[in-house]
C-alpha cells in the first residue's frame, strides 16, 4: 500500500514536500514530490539520492519536481 506523508513546509510559496515508499517488483523506492504545475521528473545517477536535488529544488519554482533513489543507493 502506498501513503503519502507530509515531510516540510516551504512558508515562502506554500509548497509542499511529499515522502513516500514505493514498491517496485523486488526494490522499495524512496520517492520525493514537491512543488506544483507542470511535472517534471528528476532521474539521478548511481550514488545519487534525493537531498541532492535540493538545490535543483529551489531553482525551479513553478513545477511539480518527482525524484527517486535509484535501488542500490
């Protein structure tokens, strides 16, 4: 079963941040949402994770940014 969970609050543009689990055939993926408007998804090398997408993060407003980390990291 997927869940959504609320992970912070950005006050300035009242964007939120959604963390989630998912399962895809063996491997459970830590997803990240964040933002609103057109989606764009934000694939990250091996060695990757999500917090390094952070400064990509602010960068774009104005889109809703999906990230992962990729099985293995």
């Amino acid at each position: 079963m997927m869940k959504w969970s609320l992970r912070a609050t950005n006050t300035a543009n009242r964007r939120f941040v959604r963390l989630r689990f998912l399962s895809v055939g063996p491997h459970r993926l830590r997803v990240r949402v964040s933002g609103t408007g057109p989606p764009l998804l934000l694939v990250m090398g091996i060695g990757g994770n999500l917090e390094m997408w952070d400064p990509l993060r602010r960068a774009l407003p104005g889109r809703e940014l999906i990230s992962f980390d990729s099985p293995g990291t």
